[in-house]
C-alpha cells in the first residue's frame, strides 16, 4: 500500500481555529492563565449527537479555543502551523475558512483582521511551499446583513493568488436562520468573482441541499454529504458540477453518522460525484488530513480510487490551471510508483 501523506492533494475544507495544534492550544491557555476543558487535554476527539444540544457543546468548545486567539502574532501562527502540517500531509493547495469577525476586537476591525490573514497565508506558501488561500466565511448565526458587509470585505480582497480572497462561504449551525437570507451576499460575492461555498446537507438532508443550491448557486458544498440520500438530487449536483468537500471524521465526532465505515462515501463516488476530503476542525475531531484517506481507504478503496479521489481534490480547488496540471501530474507519478 503507498504512503498516503505522500499522496498530492488539496485541503479545501479547514476552518481557521479549528485547524489549531493542540500543543499550540495548550501552549495560548497556559501563557493567558486560563483553564482548559479536560477533553482537550486528554487529547479526546469530541463526540456530540447530531442535535441542538450536541451543537451547542460543539460550539462551546470551538469558542474555547477562539477566545485564546487574541493578537496579530496568534493569527499569523495558526495560518503557519496549519500550511505546515498540511506540507507534512502531502497537501499542496489549502483553502483555509475564516470569520474575520471574531478576531477583529483584538486587531482593530474586521478588515485588518482579514489582512492579517492573507499576509499569513502569502508568508505561509512561500514557507510551506503549501499555496494557501482564503475562504471568507459568514456566520448563520449572526444577522443576513452581516454576512452582506462581509461578502463586500471579500470582494475588495479578491484574486486567484495564494495571499488572496478565492471563495465566501457561511458555516455554522445548519438548521440556524433562512437559507434564502444569505443570497443578496453570496450575489455581491459571486460579482466579484468569488466561489460560493456554503455550508450545507451534513446536520440537514436533502431538503437543505436543495435550499442552498437554489438559494446560493454553490460551486463547492461544504460537506454535502446527506446529498447521498436522495440519489436523483444527488445525479443533479454531480451533473451540475458542484464539488462535494466531504469531512468524515467530523460526521462522526457530530453525529452524523456511528462509525467512519458508515459515511457514504462510496455512494457518492458511485454517483460520480466530484468529492474533496476535508479535515474540517482537527483541534477538536483530533483528525487530520490524511486521516480522512485512511477512512476512505478503510472502506475499500484500492490506491487506483484514493488516487482519484486526490485528483478530486485538485480538480475542486481553486488553483490555477497550471498548479493544477503539475500536481496531477504528481498524483499519476504516486500512483505509477511501486507500492
Ligand atoms: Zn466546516
């Protein structure tokens, strides 16, 4: 069996904090004197029910480790560690999720906030040799307008560069507000020429796919994995081309699903649909990149599909077409080795 870490992948669905070190975590709490939940010291994969109230522990240990993001220097170190350890995990591409607006009270607004990740993530590719780009994501949780303001703070960020504005998403709890809401900002976004990247289909099933895919125009669905449950809808996004970024381990650490060998994954090869592997939030699933390949592989695919399911990953990012030709390249080069 060949090495999975040095199979050549994007990672397109990685949220800024979450994507927190654990030792870098330990690291904040300690120096600002603060007390951290057991589970995170115990290094335990948080397990929660698919339900408001699993939600609500879910966030509640997300704002944990936000509140301890509190400067410039933090910020910068969160981006750099996790264009590292995606190095690290044969990732070439990363397009990292960010909400400027929880970090903005420490930096002086929403828009140096954004600076300061973009000049992170400019500084992390030439580090990591990792082209990281930025996802601008809004919050369900937060009113419509909001994410209005935001989308136009991502706007004047836009460009197809490492260091810039590729996407707008809206993440947070699914079953929170009216889909709908959010189109007037996904519509300045789409303007601008900015991917949209809504969350949606893995707490709600197909009945939401069907909302955020009429409602948002979505180029990529973060997760999407319930798409599975309605097979006619889910020929209906694989043939419109819209890319599924698939998370299992935070399925599973959700609710979602039991066991990683229950996320249909498969199912959603069959349909062939375009599918990325995503991390999601490895500080709190204690899961990372190519732990989501081990999962796959564990279901049964042989090299010849986790090399497909790489080459998935590419295709869906928002890279140039060059990057993308080499590092399919590379993933014919992987797959053509001796294992
Ligand atoms: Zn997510």
């Amino acid at each position: 069996m060949r090495d999975l870490a040095a199979l050549p992948k994007a990672h397109l669905h990685l949220h800024f904090t979450g994507s927190m070190r654990l030792e870098t975590l330990v690291e904040l709490a300690s120096s600002a004197h603060a007390r951290l939940p057991s589970s995170f010291l115990e290094g335990d994969p948080l397990h929660v029910p698919a339900d408001h109230r699993g939600w609500f522990r879910f966030q509640r240990a997300y704002d944990t480790a936000r509140h301890l993001v509190v400067t410039e220097e933090i910020m910068r170190r969160i981006v750099l560690e996790a264009a590292l350890d995606d190095a690290a995990e044969g990732s070439r591409r990363l397009e990292i999720q960010v909400d400027p607006t929880s970090y903005a009270p420490f930096v002086g607004g929403i828009t140096p906030a954004l600076e300061i990740i973009l000049d992170a993530a400019k500084q992390a590719t030439i580090l990591s040799g990792v082209e990281v780009a930025v996802i601008v994501a809004a919050s369900r949780i937060r009113h419509p307008l909001e994410a209005r303001t935001l989308a136009r703070l991502a706007a004047h960020y836009a460009g197809d560069e490492p260091g810039t504005v590729v996407g707008f998403g809206l993440s947070n709890d699914e079953r929170a507000g009216e889909t709908t809401s959010w189109g007037p900002a996904f519509a300045i976004a789409r303007r601008a020429g900015l991917a949209s990247l809504p969350h949606g289909g893995e707490l709600l099933g197909p009945e939401h796919v069907r909302n955020v895919v009429s409602a948002l125009g979505p180029t990529r669905l973060g997760h999407g994995i319930r798409t599975s449950e309605d097979p006619d809808l889910l020929d209906a996004v694989a043939a419109a081309g819209i890319s599924l970024e698939v998370c299992p381990a935070s399925n599973v650490c959700l609710g979602v699903y039991r066991e990683p060998g229950d996320v249909p994954l498969p199912a959603l090869l069959e349909h062939g649909a375009q599918v990325a592997l995503g991390a999601d939030d490895p500080l709190l699933f204690q899961s990372r990149l190519v732990d989501q390949y081990q999962i796959a592989r564990d279901q049964g695919l042989d090299d010849a599909a986790l090399a497909e399911l790489a080459r998935g990953s590419i295709r869906a990012s928002l890279a140039s077409p060059s990057s993308k030709r080499e590092w399919l390249a590379q993933v014919d080069a992987w797959l053509a080795a001796d294992d």
